[in-house]
C-alpha cells in the first residue's frame, strides 16, 4: 500500500526542513499543505527540497486536511505537523495496523505516549481538560474507549478519509474524522507517540475561542 504523508503548514519555515527530511524515509509521496494566508518561506523552502506543494483555500486546517486528501495519491495519508511537535519515526507503526486490515484509522496517542504541549500553565491543562471532555463524551456516544481525538498525528485510508465528507475548516478537524469513522462503522485504532514541545512558537488554539468551536462539532455529530 502507498503512503503519503500530508504536512499541512503555516509559517513554518523554521521547522519545515527538518521535519522533510526526517518523513522522508517514510513515504512513498510527500505533499506539503501550504496555508494561504502563509507570510514566510514554507513554501519555497519545500520547493526547493523537491517536495510536491499545493496551497489551501486560506480558510484554516481542517481546509488544508481536505486539500490535502483531495491532492494525495497514497493508498494510506499520514498527517504530521510541521512544528517539529510530533516523531517522524513512529510513522511506520502508524500505518502498521491500516497495512495489516485491522483499523481504517490509527491515532498517535498522546495519553498513551505522553505530551510535553499538554502539561504546564492553566492553558494547558484547560487544553487537556477539553480534550478529555470530547473524548468521553465520544466513547459514550459510540460505546468506543478512545482516548485521544485530537491529536493531529494520525494515519487514515484515503478511500475512508475522502468518504467522510469533512467540514471543518479549523482545529476541530480531527474531532470530526474520528466522530464521522465512528459513524459509518469504520475502525479506529490507537498507538503510543510521545509529543514534543513546538520548537518555536506557541499553539494557534486558543481554549477560550476554541472551546465553543469544538463543543458545536461535537454536538452536530452526535447524531
């Protein structure tokens, strides 16, 4: 089976390179997801390296997921983040259980690997309070025992990941393919991946703005 790896990026030119160049080993095509609204180098830097670029709508993430399954031509699409947060070796342990027939989507667990992003300042916990929230309420819901949903280090079959219709245009993209998998009977599995601190930077979500935004996706697919 054909992996691709999706980089979906904004502003990411310090990171970029690196993280191209350990995900490399890793796939059989790799596509960097430019944000539309980017003002740094990210794109070029890509280029430059040879890798396959395309640029999103300049709506947020969730664009950049879909413009990203649109243009991936991998029979597997793992997405990784370019902010240097998640560990490009644990990809082949990833895609391990969708190549075996048993998951047709495999999250990078954080709870299971442990996070340096969800430990700290009020922020943070109240980030992880959320994301515990959103998972229970998950497992209630679908009778599953989930327990991280958020995480964007993920691998999906394509065929699955462009029938589930996504919507989101921001963060809470990753709520709605693991509420939509449970939906239309699909098999999530979990492993264990440790999340790094950012090497630069502070994370876009903002509990207090994105609070609202997750509770709303998680109540219209409930049901």
């Amino acid at each position: 089976m054909k992996v691709s790896i999706v980089v979906p990026t904004f502003n990411e030119e310090r990171t970029i390179k690196d993280i191209l160049e350990k995900v490399k080993p890793y796939g059989d095509e790799i596509l960097v997801v430019s944000a539309k609204k980017s003002t740094d180098r990210t794109k070029e830097i890509a280029e430059e390296m040879g890798i396959r670029t395309v640029v999103d709508n300049g709506k947020g993430k969730g664009d950049g997921i879909r413009v990203g399954i649109e243009h991936a031509s991998g029979d597997i699409i793992v997405f990784i983040d370019a902010d240097g947060s998640h560990i490009p070796e644990d990809i082949p342990k990833i895609v391990q259980p969708i190549k075996c027939g048993n998951a047709d989507m495999v999250i990078a667990s954080r709870f299971m690997g442990g996070s340096e992003e969800l430990h700290g300042d009020f922020g943070k916990f109240m980030r992880m309070f959320l994301s515990i929230s959103i998972a229970q309420l998950i497992n209630w819901r679908f009778r599953t025992a989930i327990g991280d949903t958020q995480n964007g280090f993920r691998a999906i079959k394509t065929d699955v990941a462009k029938d589930l219709k996504l919507e989101a245009n921001i963060f809470d993209v990753e709520t709605e393919m693991v509420m939509k998998c449970y939906k239309k009977g699909y098999k999530i599995v979990e492993v264990s991946s440790q999340e790094k601190k950012r090497l630069y930077g502070e994370s876009g979500i903002n509990i207090w703005r994105m609070g609202w935004v997750y509770a709303w996706r998680v109540f219209k697919n409930l049901w």
